[in-house]
C-alpha cells in the first residue's frame, strides 16, 4: 500500500510542488489539506502517514503554525529535515522561475507570430 502524504493544498500550491519534488511522491498517495493543522492531524489521526508543510513563506516569513507544533520535530526528525526540505525548495522555486520565464518567451513569440500571420 502506498504511503499517504498529507499537503496544504489544494493542487497547484507550492506545497504540493514540495511533495512532487521527493523521491517517495513517485508511490505515494497524496492527500490534500486546507490547512497545516489539517495536514498535521491527519498524521495524528491516521488518515496520512506524513505531512508536508511549510516551513518558510515570501509572504509570511517563518510559518509559525509549522514551527510551532512541538511533535514536529520529534516526528520528523526536526530542524534537520526542515533544513533539507528548505534546499529542495530553492532549487525547486528556482526551477520553476526558469520554467516561467521560458515559458514567457515562448507566448511572446506565438504572439509575434500571430500578428505577422494576421497582417
């Protein structure tokens, strides 16, 4: 059976892009959650097997409602994992802000193309 993966969802979230970025997301089954206690209970409760949650924001900063669960450190594997998970995310935003940029060039140049078609 695949492990279950509780995430502050819904799709599209940068949490989710955090789950997708592990090697275990492969086989796992991912569980959406509208809030970080939410994820977080889900593994108390049984209904998830981990929890992937945010540890730092642009918006926000530090996500106190992450940092200050005190299991999360005992499960976990505490400010270690967050540290790893926090590298990945960096080179995931970076990814990302390489994939948008492309992608804006490309639509520039659809774009381009459109209007020599039509003139």
């Amino acid at each position: 059976m695949a492990e279950r993966y509780a995430y502050l969802g819904p799709e599209g979230t940068f949490t989710e892009a955090a789950f997708r970025a592990l090697e275990a997301a492969e086989h796992a089954e991912p569980v959406p959650c509208a809030t970080i206690q939410a994820a977080l209970a889900a593994v108390r409760s049984g209904s998830a097997d981990r929890a992937v949650v945010p540890i730092e924001s642009s918006v926000e900063g530090v996500v106190t409602a992450t940092l200050d669960d005190p299991e999360l450190y005992t499960r976990a594997g505490g400010v270690e994992q967050a540290h790893k998970l926090g590298a990945r995310l960096d080179t995931l935003r970076a990814r990302l802000d390489k994939a948008l940029a492309t992608w804006e060039q490309e639509t520039a140049a659809l774009e381009a193309l459109e209007r020599a078609v039509v003139s």
